[in-house]
C-alpha cells in the first residue's frame, strides 16, 4: 500500500499555496485573494487559535462603551503561525468576500463561540461606521517615524497612497467631489494615474487636470505648485494630533467612526533592542487609543517572538497591550496534523499496527538525548507518520540553529517542510519513514547562499546523492553530521552527538528492516570519507580549514610531548583543584558556642612551621611519593599532631598523560587559531572545541578514579575510612580539634556574648550569664584571663594567647571576661594615649588597642559609700560597684563648677584645681582612693564655689548695665571720675564686694545721661518752633496745600512724629534710647534743624515760583567796613542782574 493512498488528500495533488509563510497586509490582488482564500480554507481554529481568537473579540465587544479598547499582544517562536492567526482575524473581522460570493466567515471552520462574537460584531457595527481593518508591519512604512508607518497601513487599507502628503492630497480630491473627474482628464490625457501622484508637485498631467477642475483656486501652473509644495509638504514626521485627525480623515463613512481593526504584523522584529523605537511605539499605540473619538471603536493586535514581558525593551509595551496570546508547539503541530498530515479513518488501523510492530527500533532513537523517543510519542504516532516525533524534534532544534534570526521563515517552517516530505515520500510503502536527512537536502541552495554550509560539502554531498548506494548512504550520512555538529555547537544542552548509533537512528527509513545494517556499515564509509574526521567516538565535517587546524595540534601535542615538567605541573594543578572541587573549602563549627575552625589544605612537599598551632591537610600523591611513606610521617607526627594526612594512588598515569596532552594542545591550537568568521573555520574551531571538551571530562574521570582510592591517616598513624573523600576529611579535623584545643571546654558557653553585654552596660553580675553567681575571679576564664594580664597586656595580645591552642576560646569569651574583671575593679584599662576607660566606653573595636592592667588598690564597701555621697554632690548618682564609671563626669562636672565660681576681672580668681588634678592623673582604683582620701575638701569646695557660683550670677547683669552706662557717658562733663572709679572694680575685682560698689554708679551715670538726653529734647523742641515760626510767616508756604505742607516736612524728616523718642525713666529705658540714638547723633540732628528748614523754604519758593532761579552768594572772608561794602556791592550787583529776568531765591 502506497502512502498515498493513507491521506485525506493526496499530497501530490494538494498545492500549499501560501508556501507556509503568513503575509499579513491588505493586498487585494488576485493572487494574494487566492493566497488568503486558500488560508481560511485550511485555517484551523483549534487550540490558543480558538481561543485567541475568542477572547480577542469578546474582549473589543465589551469595551466598545468603554473610553479605550485594550491593545492585544500575540506572542510564539517563529513559524508558531501568529502572522497568520493576526491574518485571518483581519479576513473574518470583515467578513471577506470574494468573486464567487463566498465570505470569510462562511470558508473558515470556526468554533460556534467565535461565531457568535463575530456575528454580535456586525450587529454592533450598525450603529457606528461599519467595519474596518488595516494590517502591515511597521518596518514597511516610513523610515524614521512610526506615526508615518502606522499612516500609510491606515492609508492603504482605504485605498489611498501610503505617502503621508499624497494621501491627504487625495482625500482633498474626494472631500471636493473631483476625484473621479481629475482622474479621468489624466488618463484621457494618455498619463499614468499612479505615476502622476507619485510627483504631484511637478506632474503636468495633474496640473492641468486641476485647473480644469478648479480654475478658480489655481490660476496657472506655477501658483499650483506651490500651492501643492505649501499644503502638502513631505515632512519628516508628524505630531500626534496631526496622526489622529489623519486617521479619522481616512476611515471615517459618513461622519461615523467604523468598529476598527489594527494588525502590527513583528512589532518585535521592527523594535529589536532600541528602547527609542519601543517608547514611540508605545506613545503612538497610546495616542490613539486615549484619543476621544477613536478609543473605544480602535483596538491594536501586535506580534512578536517573546511575550511582552519577555525582555526589558518590549517591558515598555506592557501599559498598552493588555491581552496576551501566546502560541505554543502544540498549536503548530495541531495545524500540521489536520492541514498536511491528515489521514483517512480506514488507514489508521494499519499505521498502528506497523508502528507497534515497530516500537522496538523507534523507542531506541537518540536515546540519551532530549529529544529522543518519549512515552507520549505513541498517541501522535499514527497522526504524525511518515515524520517520527523523534525527528520533528531533531528538525525543530536543527532549524533554530540555522536560522537563529528567525528571517528566513520558509527554512523554519514546518507546514512547508512536512508538505514537501508527504509529496516526495508519496509513493513509498507503508513501514517508509522520513529520514532526518531530508532537511538537509531541502534546504541545502539556501544554506549555501547563506554561507551556513561549506561550498566543498555542499558539491560533493549533491553529487554523491546520485551516484552508487554506498555513495548515497556516505552523502546522507554527511548530511546528519553536519546537522548534528550545528545543534550541538549551539545547544549542548540536547545532549546529541555524531556517533554510529545516532546518525543511524536519524538515517534508517525502513523501519520493518531496521538500522542495524546501517550501524555495521557506517564506520567503513565514514572513516574513508574526506569529509569526515573522527573525533573520539564523535564524527565531525572535515573541510581544509579543518585539516589545517588538526596539524596544528599535532604539532602542538609533540612540543609537549618532550616538555614532561610542564605536563607534570599541569597535573599536579588538576588533582590540586578537583581535591578543592571534591573536598571544598573545610570550615568547622566547633563546640556549643560555635566558633569557626578554618582547615587549611597543602600539596607541599614538607608541612610549614606552624603545623602544631592550626589543622592542615597535607595531600600528597603516587607520582612524587607512596602510601607507606604517608603513613610513616604521620606516625612519627605522633597522636597529638593536628595534621590529616592524605594520599591519592597513581592510577591510569599514560591515559592522563595522554589527555592532559591532548587538553593542553587543543588549548593551544584554539588560542592560536582564534576565532575564524568562515563557515568552514567555524567548523574547524567547533571540531577543536569537541576534541578539547572530550579529554577535560576523560581527565575529570581518571583524576576521579584516583580521587576515589585516597588515603586519611590521623597524627599517629591511625587510618580513618568514611562515606567519601570528603567525609572522611572532615571527621579527620573534627578529631584533630580536640588534640589542637584540649581546654576548650572550659570556655564553650553560649552565654559569654551575654556576658560582654551586661558588663558593657556597667552591671557587676555580668557572670550570672554563664553560671557563675561567685566573685569573678573565682570563674575559671576570669582567673586565666587575670593570672595572664599580671604586669599588663594588651588587648590583641590577651586574645591572640587564648584565641590560640590549647584554649582556642571564643572571641567572646575572651571580651566578656575582660570586661567583667574592669566592671569588678580587678583590672583597669587605658587607651592608646593611656586615658582610662570604663566598661561602657570601652566598645569591641577597641579592646584590641586597650592596655589592661591588675589593679594595686581595693576599695572597701564602707569607702565606696563615702565616694557615692561626693558624687552626689554634683548631682551623679552612681549605683553599687560602678562608681569607677560616672568617674570623668564628676571631674568634669566639678572643674565646670570651679569655672563658675571665678572668671576674668571683675570676678573672683577662679579656685585651684589640684584635688581635682590629682584625681585625673590616677587610674582605676586610685581614682576612687583619691576621692576618699580628700572627700572632706572636695565637699567643702562644692559648697563653698557653688554659692560664690550663685553670687556672680546675680550680681553679673549689674555690672553689665554699669559698664555700659560708662561707654554711654564718654565726653560728658564728671564722667570721668565715674569711670575712675569703674575701672577699679574691675582692676579690684570687687563684683562681690560688700556693700555693692555698683548700685551708686548705675545711679549716677543713669542721671547723668538723662541729664544730657533731657537737655537735647529741650534744644530740638526750640529749634524745631524757630523753624515752624519762619515757615508760617513765609508767603510761599502760606501759599501751599497742606499735603504739599507735609511732604516738604517729611523730606528733611522735620514732622512731629519724626521728632526723637526719648524714655529716661530707668537705667534700661536711658540705655535703651542710647541704643537707637547716640548723643553724639542727637547733637548733630539738633544743629541740622536750621539748615533744614531752610531747605524747605527755599524748596516752598521753587514750587511756588516755578520760573525763580537760584542765586548762591559769593562767598568772602571779611576784616573790614571796607571789605563789607565791596561784597555788597558784588551781591548787590549780581542779584540785581537775577531780577531783570524774573524771581530770585538766595542760597
């Protein structure tokens, strides 16, 4: 039985006629109605088809009321079919008809729930503008702007120019109704409609037609072009507002918006990585949709490879394409099932049985692989045959590989590919299977052109194919490899590999027979093939790119055959490293209190110095030593020794040889080579690569046999065996912290961060945290810790000594005990300018730095008592025990007490501080004796400087009055005496002195300056009369308003209210006015008044006689009747000359 015969339609009498690429625009020729008939014909609407479909309609229809429609986002790999999903919406939505009266809706088989949005659609459609759909792809339109592009999808889909201003050109033509007329004298005129658009500015044919038709808006040819040129220019871009009202212009029927459909056809593709084009994209969807008129009847359908999360640039979109669709493979398989592959009901039985017979050879196909044969394969068997699903898969992976960018869309599609299998394997019998090979041969040219497949390889592989079997068998074998090569350079995460068994499987096309004959005859062609080399178990395309790469690493392998030190060094660094990657770096957590052991590994050939102070694992191997000399050393080590002793057998040492040299010389050739950019150097350095990968995981499991015959022996000689290298390791150093630490234990509590806690707060039962309700130095940690300070110790060197073996305490514990002994009394501490520290200053950071030191001195509870009631003279309450701490705040706080009790002149010498001194300069305990010792004296001296303290504070604000009444007074008459006796005071320091010195002088120099202040106001009072008196009997200022009266006054500040206030009340009240006047400046402003009021005389007659000049006097220095007469004459003489030309004001 022929194949043939088991489809629902011969495959050699069906026609893909769209050739399985999806063009989404809005052609309307009669091959593309052809093309988009025979789509909705095969269209299946299964699936997220169906459902896309069904949620994209149901979603516009409920939004149709709604201010916007919500944008949809249609995503899958390339050939997942969105183009022509987005294709057939655009048909249905206008329910296409073509020639034969045969609609869109009526063709396709739909589901009834799409049906019935599609019909609810037209309905809805009645009462707006229709229906309406525009399709395209962005990159199609005008470069640099998407408002341009998404124009000219617009433009076409109404039948007008795509070109922004040829489109609004015609639209002007229709909206004037002389379209039809200027169309028809073009073409009667013998030119070409299209053409003459295409140059509307300079097109004669055009222009006359226009004057025709218009002769009363174009007069001649000249004024209509630029009329074009100024109405119609080609612009670059246009705003958003100028897209919608184009937009409206060109779909609107009858002043009705249609129900609107926009198909974006590879949005993604258009958008690449450039986050401008995706924020355009994004505002120009947005303008739309938001706009009033359009939002709700305008929906946007987008494609694109990923989801519109999928990357960062498309993350932009997301606002605007609110529905997303994504197509999967199952979708794409459905369509190849029931489009090509379709079989009649009575043939399934027999391919059913034949795949059963045959389940044995197909479950064994790239097995190993992640795409080999799977259990749920079997329910697609009969769907899929004569295509296995193991090589469906193998061509999935194969055609991303080939066409990564996803451009060429006939390589990678399936419906295209699968038709062409089903034709040409039409006449087989049934057991035939596709062979994998067939994607080779179909798409060879375009590899070739593409420069994906060497030039060599592609001739000979074409040649042998018609030539002799064995021929054809080695030309269809070389095929697979180099489809395998391809995947696994790209993917190795598939796992596949050109070896016999695996081009076998993907060759063999009688499955009845079997592919063991193919296996037994393989390795003889391939080996004897030019094309071919062997790498391994692996073949791989051999060109002489390739032949020039595989020389040059035999030359490298030769040089580092005769270089043995560095082949033994590169070893010694691999079982280095996998022991590291094996065993990992071994940090121990050690005791209850957790502190972290650090275990450090070493290859040397001798253990360091300081091997009895930490844990070293010391590795040696087979190649430099042997197991028994291991052991020796590490019984002459002894059982206190902390050292693990490992050793790793020599085993398959010519194998690792080999392949380190092989690793090393494919290394080198790779570095040398670099990367080529042609096909056939790509191929070669891809071989390299595999040869390079091949001896690293062959060296990884040679060093692993090694690894797994090691060798641990403790200090002494005691072989430990566990679950694994590392186990083993572990329990080694485990053991060997008890021999490095044996007085851990005394210290491992979890309560010494407790401790360091409660004692940096001052608190004297800090060791209760531990256990300990006893003296401090009673703990066993406390006393270790205060037997080592003795003379004293630095911080860094106390924690290294019990950090360090045999204690190894916790830093803790260490901290916390050093500060319950400070917080004690027991030690002191000083900082690095030997300053004391208590507990609550000293911080952990700190501790390092500190010196601590055992104090001498022990203060009884009795004398503590005494020390607490000094401090509480100056208001510090310390509590029981830590008296030491509140220490340099009393000093501080008394040394602020005797600063106020004195001070400079004139106040009391500030008291002695030597008590104090003395008390600073001690430490520790022998602050706390000095306070004892001279409690008596500092109570005392509180007292008495805090009473004189309160003394000068009342006393100070007087003699700041006096002094500044003194300064007030300089220059009057007996000031000075006053200020004598001022200045004694202060030289005296008498501010204290009884009777107070300064109440008689505050008096004095208040009646002083209040003499002088009262004197002044009398002054002003009569100058400022005098002046009053002259202004009223003044012909001018009589003549003036009062308004003007009062500006003239206020000018030269002569008002009553611009007269000085004066308050002598009281010292403050004099001192006060002195503030705001001086009598300095009171004088002067007295004196002025004169000369003031002249100048609003004179200022009176200017404004009164408008035409008056100003005649200023000469001046003269006078010593006789003589001189007197002279200048009178002089004045005389010069005013006269004033007069004869009118007024005269003298100044």
């Amino acid at each position: 039985m022929q194949l043939r015969s088991l489809y629902r339609q011969d495959p050699t009498a069906r026609k893909l006629v769209n050739e399985g690429v999806a063009n989404v625009n809005d052609g309307t020729s009669s091959p593309a109605r052809d093309v988009l008939r025979y789509e909705l014909e095969t269209f299946v609407c299964d699936g997220q088809y169906g459902s896309g479909m069904a949620h994209i309609l149901d979603t516009y229809l409920k939004n149709i009321d709604q201010a916007q429609q919500p944008g949809v986002w249609v995503s899958g790999f390339y050939g997942s079919g969105k183009s022509h999903m987005v294709k057939m919406l655009r048909a249905l939505w206008l329910d296409t008809t073509f020639d034969d009266s045969a609609t869109a809706r009526g063709i396709a088989d739909l589901p009834q729930e799409v049906r019935d949005h599609l019909k609810e659609l037209t309905v809805q459609s009645r009462r707006f503008g229709g229906l309406h759909a525009a399709s395209g792809t962005l990159g199609a339109g005008a470069s640099g702007s998407v408002r341009l592009a998404l124009l000219g999808i617009v433009f076409r889909s109404v039948g007008l120019p795509e070109q922004y201003p040829l489109a609004r050109f015609v639209m002007w033509l229709r909206k004037e109704g002389i379209e039809e007329q200027v169309r028809a004298h073009i073409e009667a005129s013998s030119y070409d409609w299209d053409e003459e658009l295409a140059n509307f500015y300079v097109a004669e044919g055009l222009h006359a037609a226009l004057i025709e038709a218009k002769p009363q808006l174009f007069a001649s040819s000249n004024s209509m072009v630029d009329a074009l040129q100024n109405t119609y220019p080609n612009v670059q871009d246009v705003s958003n507002q100028e897209m919608i009202s184009a937009i409206r212009a060109a779909i609107s029927r009858e002043n009705k918006l249609p129900l609107t459909l926009v198909v974006l056809d590879e949005v993604q593709q258009f958008i690449g990585t450039s986050g401008d084009r995706a924020m355009d994209v994004q505002e120009m969807v947005e303008a739309v949709v938001k706009d009033e008129s359009l939002g709700g009847k305008l929906t946007f359908v987008g494609t694109g490879q990923t989801a519109v999360t999928g990357t960062p640039t498309l993350a932009r979109l997301q606002g605007r394409f609110t529905i997303r669709i994504e197509l999967s493979d199952a979708d794409v398989d459905a369509v190849v099932r029931q489009v090509i592959l379709a079989k009649n009901a009575d043939s399934k039985p027999g391919i059913e049985a034949m795949m059963q017979e045959n389940i044995g050879e197909i479950s064994r196909h790239l097995s190993g692989t992640n795409i080999g044969h799977r259990q749920d394969d079997v329910a697609f068997f009969t769907q899929d045959y004569p295509v296995l699903p193991v090589r469906r898969r193998f061509w999935e992976a194969a055609n991303r590989v080939l066409d990564a960018s996803g451009t060429d869309s006939q390589l990678r599609n399936q419906l295209s590919l699968i038709h062409k299998a089903a034709r040409e394997s039409a006449d087989q019998k049934i057991g035939f299977a596709v062979p994998a090979d067939f994607l080779f041969f179909d798409g060879a040219d375009k590899l070739l052109q593409a420069r994906i497949l060497p030039r060599k390889l592609h001739e000979k592989t074409m040649s042998w194919i018609h030539g002799s079997d064995d021929q054809k068998l080695t030309s269809r074998a070389c095929g697979i490899v180099f489809l395998i090569n391809k995947i696994g350079s790209s993917n190795s995460e598939i796992g596949i590999k050109a070896t016999i068994d695996t081009i076998a499987d993907l060759l063999v096309d009688d499955l009845p027979t079997g592919s063991s004959g193919l296996r037994s005859k393989l390795p003889k062609l391939l080996d004897a093939c030019d094309l071919i080399m062997r790498v391994g178990d692996e073949y791989r395309i051999q060109t002489e790119e390739s032949s020039a790469w595989n020389d040059e690493f035999l030359s490298q392998k030769g040089t580092l055959a005769n270089q043995s030190h560095r082949i033994e060094a590169e070893r010694d660094d691999l079982i280095r490293k996998k022991f590291g990657a094996l065993v990992g770096r071994v940090s121990l957590l050690h005791g209850n209190s957790k502190v972290t052991r650090d275990v450090s590994a070493i290859f040397d050939p001798t253990l360091p110095a300081d091997a009895i102070k930490r844990i070293y694992v010391w590795i040696r191997d087979g190649w430099a030593t042997d197991d028994n000399s291991v052991r020796a050393d590490a019984r002459q080590a002894g059982n206190q020794s902390p050292t693990v002793f490992v050793f790793i057998p020599r085993r398959s040492a010519d194998d690792l040889r080999n392949n380190i040299l092989e690793f090393k010389a494919a290394s080198a050739t790779l570095d040398k080579r670099g990367a080529p950019d042609t096909p056939e150097g790509k191929e070669a350095r891809g071989a390299m690569e595999t040869i390079r990968l091949v001896a690293e995981a062959k060296i990884n499991e040679l060093i692993l046999e090694a690894m797994s015959g090691a060798r641990v022996f403790q200090g002494g000689g005691n072989e430990l065996t566990g679950s694994g290298l590392q186990a083993t390791v572990t329990e080694g150093a485990e053991n060997s912290l008890t021999r490095l630490y044996p007085q851990f234990a005394v210290a491992d509590n979890t309560g010494w961060s407790k401790v360091y806690d409660i004692a940096h707060k001052g608190a004297p039962d800090a060791l209760k945290a531990v256990g300990h309700e006893g003296e401090p130095e009673k703990n066993v940690v406390c006393k270790a810790v205060l037997s080592f300070i003795a003379g004293g110790k630095k911080g860094t060197d106390i924690r290294d000594h019990f950090e360090g073996p045999p204690f190894g305490w916790s830093r803790d514990a260490v901290d916390g005990a050093l500060l319950a002994l400070l917080v004690s009394g027991l030690i002191r501490a000083e900082d690095e300018q030997h300053r004391a520290c208590d507990a609550k200053r000293l911080e952990r950071k700190s501790i390092g730095k500190a010196t601590f030191i055992v104090e001498a001195t022990t203060i009884s509870t009795p004398q503590r008592i005494q020390i607490r009631k000094v401090l509480q003279k100056v208001g510090i309450a310390a509590k029981q025990g830590e008296e030491l701490s509140p220490i340099p705040q009393f000093v501080q706080s008394i040394t602020d007490l005797a600063k106020r009790a004195g001070g400079e002149a004139p106040k009391p010498k500030t008291p002695g501080l030597s008590l104090v001194d003395d008390i600073r300069r001690a430490s520790g305990n022998e602050q706390l004796l000095s306070i004892y010792n001279s409690r008596d004296e500092l109570t005392f001296s509180i007292d008495a400087w805090t009473l004189q303290a309160k003394e000068i504070d009342a006393r100070w604000p007087s003699w700041e009055t006096l002094r500044r009444l003194a300064e007030r007074a300089n220059g009057l008459t007996d000031a000075e005496v006053l200020r004598t006796q001022v200045q004694a005071i202060e030289d005296q320091r008498q501010l204290l002195a009884d009777p107070d010195p300064m109440k008689p002088l505050v008096a004095s120099f208040t009646q002083m300056l209040r003499d002088e202040l009262n004197r002044l106001v009398e002054a002003y009072k009569q100058q400022h009369e005098a002046g009053m008196a002259k202004l009223k009997a003044d012909d001018s200022w009589q003549k003036l308003q009062p308004d003007q009266r009062n500006r003239l006054l206020a000018e030269q500040k002569l008002t009553n209210s611009d007269m000085p206030e004066v308050k002598v009340g009281s010292a403050p009240e004099v001192l006060q006015t002195l503030q705001t006047l001086t009598l300095s400046a009171f004088e002067d402003r007295v004196k002025s008044l004169s000369s003031r009021f002249n100048e609003v005389q004179t200022q009176a007659a200017e404004m009164m006689e408008p035409t008056a000049k100003t005649i200023h006097l000469p001046s003269r220095t006078l010593k006789s009747e003589a001189d007197l007469e002279a200048w009178l004459d002089e004045a005389r003489e010069d005013l006269a000359a004033a007069l004869a030309q009118g007024p005269v004001i003298i100044r």
